[in-house]
C-alpha cells in the first residue's frame, strides 16, 4: 500500500487513479505553462527566517476571514468538473471542508448542483460566479444560491476569453469523455473511478441542468458554454452584482494593483490575489510576485485573499507573510479527491495545516495575526518588497447585515 505523506504524493496517487483528460484538465495551465510554473518556482524562492528558543508553545491556526471564524487560513478553492475526479466530488470536498471547519467554495461549472450540495451539508458554502452574456442565466444562479444557503459570492472576473489549454485538446476533454479508443482504455483500466462516477448523482454539469437546451447533448453544451464567455464583462457588472446579491462579495482573479483598488472601491468585501492557476494569460506574473503590491495598494480597505501554487503549509505562511489573510487552494485538494476521495481531501487539508504549525513554530510564530513580513529570509529579495505589518491586526470593517 502506498504510503501518503504530502500533496505531492496525493497527486501521484491521483495519477494513477484519475482518467488522463480529467487528471491533466485539474494539472495544466494554458499555452505553454510559463505561469503554471511560475506560481511554484517564485513561492519556492521565498525563503524563511528561522528563529530558535523562542516560545511557541501556544500555537493556534484559528483566524477570521471577512469576519467568520475559521480553523485555519485556508479555504477550498472553486474548481469546475470536480465531480469528475471522483464521483460526487463537489458533495465529497464540501463536507470535508465542513467537518475541518473552512469554507467551501462551488464552482459555476460544477457537477453536483447547488442543490445537491446544499442537501447534503449543514453550514453555508460559498459560490463562484462566472458573469456570462446570458445574464438571466446569472441572475437565476444567484436567487439558487441565496435559497441554498450560501453567504459568500466568489466573482471571477479574469476568463472574459478563455486561454487554450494544449493538454485537454490533446486528450479530447469533455464530459463525458470524448469517445476516443485511447480514453476507452485509459477508464478500463481505472475500474475504481469508473463505479465511482456511476454511482454519482450527475455525469454533467448539475447547475446548469434546465437552463441549456440540449443538456444531452456534450457537444451542444460545450459550443453554447465557449460562446457564453463574455468578453464586454466590466466593473459595470461588479456594480450590477452588488446590487442583486446581498451577501458578502469576493472577486477573484486580481494582479494589479490599480483593479485591486477599483474592487475595494466597488465595495467588495475581499479579493483573491489569482491569475486561475496559470490557466489564462500565459506570461502573467506569479501570484505570489503581484501579492506584496496588490496588499501594499489597499491596505485594510479589503481582505487580501491569495491563490496560486500552494502545495505546502510553508507555502502557505509565505502568502500570509506577504499580505494574504487566508489562502484558497485548488489542485492540492482535487489531488486529494482523485487519489482517496473525500479521505484524500481531509488528507490535503491535514497535510496543509500539519506543516504550516511546525512552520510557525520554527520562525517563532504562535498566531496567524502575529505573521508578517518580519519572519522572511532576506535572501528572498521579496521581503523588502513586502508592506511593513500593522502593529496590530486589523478587525473586519463594520459593514451593514448581510444573508446568513
């Protein structure tokens, strides 16, 4: 039996369970995976500061993001097709995220519906809207939203086009799967992802089931989702969401400093630090490199959210030194979900909080608001980079009542 110890071996794992269309569409970036790799190799050049005989015998992960208390800085990230990395994924990796007590977030272009993991889970997740050229289509998803519960609206404002993605053309990706001899074989030979998939409640994208004609139809349904993708999408929208959805707001997808001010003043109440995963513009800086000047621009006018290439709690730590309140993770934990299922994901987030308490131990850190950019390594070169840290943490700003 293999022995799994970290993200890296979940993802082996994951591998070796998981189709290949549906492994790579989770691991690949656009175009030529400059930025994909980016996110990783910048992270991995920031070092720590190790401090020793310092006392960290009273270490906590508990923080707050946008004023709900957490157990970690950590929140499961949206990703689409998660159910076809195991059946029921999005119901799996909610549940699991709910018994860790961090949030969940669902993905526009899930597998499971709102609804379905809304019956399935007893606490508020959260929900990622992509704002197509079919507004009542967004409209209706947010009304479903609101009446499944959910608290918090993850805006991703950065797939107005959509980049190219080599390895899911190569592979035939649809769902279900391109009917090609190779994808025939490759799923013969994954027996235990195959039962798993039919004992799921969906095989196709669950939210938007009585919108799209042709649901029946994968092909039909993938032509009018590449058409749906608008690229006249504005801040005009972000006014237009504030106005329809009363719960909290995050948008999703800011590099730049000066969009980054813009959503403050928009009224979001957090922003992710996210160029998707190195899945759009190929050649964007790493998420970590746009952080320290992202966090600098807007201070405490917004939480600083942070994604892109965390697959350690060091990682993790780097970010939260470098600005971010909480990270979002999403291949660390959709290893997980391909290799063991919901146990793979509890895994990834154990994984994650295990190593950022030795890590805060070892810089002598006790608490999540005493991290800062104090406990970087100069050889980073970043850490004059970063904003000087507030003497003490900020409390969530006072904003008026918002849907539990």
């Amino acid at each position: 039996m293999t022995t799994v110890t970290c993200i890296a071996d979940l993802r082996a794992l994951a591998r070796r369970r998981v189709p290949r269309a549906f492994f790579d569409y989770a691991d690949s970036g656009s175009y030529q995976e400059e930025t994909l790799r980016a996110n990783r190799s910048d992270l991995e050049a920031i070092k720590l500061r190790q401090r020793v005989l310092v006392d960290v015998s009273t270490r906590s992960l508990a923080t707050t993001i946008m004023g709900q208390k957490v157990a970690a800085p950590l929140i499961l990230a949206p990703v689409g097709l998660t159910g076809m990395q195991h059946g029921d994924g999005e119901i799996l990796a909610a549940q699991a995220a709910e018994e860790a007590g961090i949030p969940y977030t669902l993905s526009t272009m899930s597998i499971c519906s709102i609804e379905d993991v809304a019956a399935e889970t007893r606490t508020p997740f959260w929900f990622q809207l992509y704002v197509i050229k079919d507004r009542s289509f967004s409209k209706d998803i947010l009304e479903r939203a609101l009446a499944a519960r959910c608290n918090t609206l993850v805006l991703t404002v950065d797939l107005q086009v959509l980049g190219q993605r080599h390895r899911d053309i190569r592979n035939g990706m649809t769902v279900p799967p391109e009917i090609r001899i190779r994808n025939i074989i490759d799923i013969a030979s994954k027996p235990a992802w195959a039962f798993s998939i039919l004992k799921g409640k969906r095989k196709t994208f669950g939210n938007l089931a009585g919108h799209v004609k042709g649901m029946e139809n994968v092909n039909q349904l993938a032509q009018w989702t590449a058409q749906q993708f608008d690229p006249a999408l504005s801040w005009k929208d972000v006014e237009w969401i504030k106005k329809i959805w009363p719960g909290k707001l995050v948008i999703k997808g800011i590099l730049d400093p000066e969009d980054a001010k813009t959503a403050a003043k928009l009224g979001a109440d957090a922003i992710v630090v996210s160029n998707h995963g190195g899945r759009q513009l190929d050649g964007a800086p790493s998420s970590i490199s746009a952080l320290p000047k992202v966090a600098d621009a807007v201070g405490n006018d917004v939480e600083v959210l942070f994604d892109g290439g965390i697959r350690t709690g060091a990682d993790i730590l780097r970010a939260l030194a470098l600005g971010a309140r909480a990270c979002m993770i999403g291949r660390a934990y959709v290893y997980g979900l391909g290799a063991m299922g919901k146990v793979g994901v509890a895994k990834a987030i154990e994984f994650l909080e295990k190593e950022l308490d030795v890590a805060m131990a070892l810089t002598g850190t006790n608490y999540i608001a005493e991290i800062g950019h104090h406990i970087l390594a100069d050889t980073a070169g970043i850490a004059a980079a970063a904003p000087a840290p507030a003497k003490k943490p900020s409390a969530p700003r006072t904003r008026k009542k918002t849907a539990e």
